[in-house]
C-alpha cells in the first residue's frame, strides 16, 4: 500500500501509554499499512529512550521501538527535497519574525515533499505550516 499518512512522535508515544486513547488505536488498525514515520521522528523516539536511565521501562521501550515502530512504518527520510522546502518555509517564516522549532519543519517539510498528510495532537505546533504551506493535517486522538 502507498503511505498516505506521516505519524508525528506523540502519535507513537500515545501508543505507549497504559491506556493509550481508543480511537488513536482503531485508526492506526483502520490505516494499517498506509502509515510512515518520519526520520526526524525515529530520531526523537530513540534519543528520548537512550536518556532514559536503565531500567525496566527503558527495555521495554527499547523492544517496544524495535519491534513494533520499525517493523511496523516506513521510515520517510529527510532528503534533499525536504530540505528544499525546509529552506523555502524558513526563508519565508525568518524574516515575518515568525521562527518555527527545527524539528517541526523537519516534519512539516518531509510532510510536504512526500504529500503526506501529518498526524499530530499539536495542531497548533504546526499550524503556520498549514495556513502558508499548504501542511495537511490530521488528529486521531480527538
């Protein structure tokens, strides 16, 4: 299947949780196998396990990554494309006063390039990308 959707990091860290939200998890089952995550995201999944201190939740993180994230979305790269459009949104957004987090526009780049539409609960993160950028986005969470 042709990925449709780009899962933002706390769309995979919900899944996590004890009781993760329920409609979350119904549209990942719905959406199976159109699903990516960006490379960004595979970044800040395992960086915010490895500063974890060694523990049982860290293992069980760790597995949780390698076994299901991986196993389960492709991993959408941040290639030269993105990083055009990455250079187009911060050359527009620097000069309005108007600088957005690296890592959003990561995002919100790798988005764009591959007409993908972001999955995110903080709209609001990346609302200047949709109202400028033409950013599709998605909650399942509510």
């Amino acid at each position: 299947m042709k990925n449709i959707y780009l899962l933002d990091t706390n769309i995979i860290s919900q899944v996590t949780k004890p009781e993760p939200n329920e409609k979350l998890i119904t549209n990942l089952d719905f959406y199976s196998g159109t699903c990516a995550i960006s490379s960004i995201t595979w970044f800040e999944l395992l960086n915010g396990v490895a500063l974890l201190p060694e523990s049982k939740k860290k293992e069980k993180l760790t597995t949780f990554l390698y076994d299901y994230v991986q196993s389960s979305f492709d991993i959408i790269p941040y290639d030269s494309h993105a990083a055009f459009i990455n250079s187009e949104i911060t050359s527009q957004l620097i000069p309005q006063g108007k600088p957005t987090p690296i890592l959003d526009t990561q995002i919100a780049s790798i988005a764009i390039a591959n007409n993908l539409i972001l999955v995110t609960e903080n709209f609001k993160d990346f609302e200047i990308f949709t109202e400028q950028f033409n950013l599709m986005v998605e909650n399942w969470v509510e």
